[in-house]
C-alpha cells in the first residue's frame, strides 16, 4: 500500500467544536464531509482520545467552522495540538454563538448538526448530523488541506485521521516540540516573545533537529 495515494484525496481544515459542560470546546479537524442534501447531513471523524469526542457524544451536537485561507495559523494550532482537558482554547480565539453553537470567527462559513448516527472503528469516532444551521460568516477561500501543508507549511497532529509520519527535519533546524513546525530562518536572532506561529508554544518550546 503506499500512502502517497491518500494525499490524492481533498481535505478541508476544520475547527469541529461542541459544549463541554456549558464550556465552548472543539479540535482542528480535515474530515468533515457532506453525505446528503435533503435532508442535509454532514460527518465528522473525531479521534477518540480527543477531548471533543466525548463532549460532541455528551452534547449531542458539534459545529463545523471552515477556516479560510487567511485564517490565523495559529487557530488551527491551538485546537490541534493542545488539549481541551486542560486548555481553555476559545480563551484564546475569539467565537460568536451560533445557532446555539460555538463558532470559531475567523472563519468563512459554519454548519452546526444535532448527532443522528455514530460509526465506530478502531481509533475514531465518526459522528453523522443532520444540519440545523448554516451560513457564510466571511469571505475568503475556504481552506484546503493542501494549502495547509503546501503553503502554511502546517504539521499533521498525531490524532488526525490523515495522520503519516513525517520525514525528520533537516539536521541543525529547529523545530517545534509541540507541532513539529520548522523554522527556515536564524532562530537566534528571533525575539524573546517570538512564538510559534503554528501553536503558538515559545521559543524554548523548540528543539535542534
Ligand atoms: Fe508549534
């Protein structure tokens, strides 16, 4: 088998949140499918050992936020590589209530689903929805997970359904602890307060390849 193939199939990249407790929660996700129109129905696939999964399954609902491609990279880094356990992620990223949903703002579109269906395998959680509420909240490109890897130079969190390792980072880069970010440039001569631009961890969060 070679995992080459599945980089052929499309991708988004999505903020799937739901209530934790009356606590807005949610996780950076790529697998957010439309499965039917009328009546309109979208999937997600939520890794188990992720926070969300079970908020989503207690809650009865998610949402799905569409990034753009000028959304904050940042956003896709602290709902993918902390944890909503511990870490209040909407704290840090600003949402507005939406069809009685968490919505991320930097965003060009949500659909919020009430669960209809679970499928379980092995590591993930798919949950099928029947859409309640839709709209275009900005403008922009939605998007892909392509354009996450090819153009933000984004790292695939180790829960995600897509998950492949990585090659190593080339000897002497530094390299996020956190998402595995790579950074090109003279990391002495960044600032103190630099952060990083993918999960927003500090400089020492960093590590020579
Ligand atoms: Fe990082």
């Amino acid at each position: 088998m070679d995992p080459k193939a599945f980089y052929d199939l499309s991708y988004g990249v999505y903020i799937v949140s739901a209530w934790d407790n009356g606590r807005p929660t949610g996780c950076t996700a790529n697998s957010a499918i439309q499965v039917t129109s009328s009546p309109a129905t979208v999937l997600v696939s939520i890794n188990k050992d992720n926070h969300t999964n079970r908020c989503i399954a207690d809650c009865g609902h998610f949402a799905v936020s569409v990034l753009h491609e000028q959304s904050d990279p940042a956003v896709i880094g602290t709902f993918g590589f902390r944890s909503g356990k511990d870490f209040d992620k909407f704290a840090a990223v600003p949402y507005d209530v939406k069809d009685k949903m968490p919505v991320v703002r930097d965003s060009c579109a949500y659909i919020a689903c009430k669960v209809i269906g679970t499928m379980d395998t092995p590591t993930h959680t798919v949950f099928l929805g029947e859409v309640f509420g839709a709209e275009k909240t900005g403008g922009g490109r939605p998007m892909t997970y392509a354009y996450y890897h090819n153009v933000i130079k984004g790292k695939t969190a180790k829960n995600a359904p897509t998950y492949q390792a990585e090659t190593p980072a080339p000897a002497g880069k530094r390299v996020c602890s956190v998402c595995g970010y790579v950074y090109e440039g003279d990391f002495d001569a960044l600032p103190d307060d630099w952060t990083c631009p993918v999960c927003g961890q500090p400089k020492s969060a960093f590590r020579k390849a």
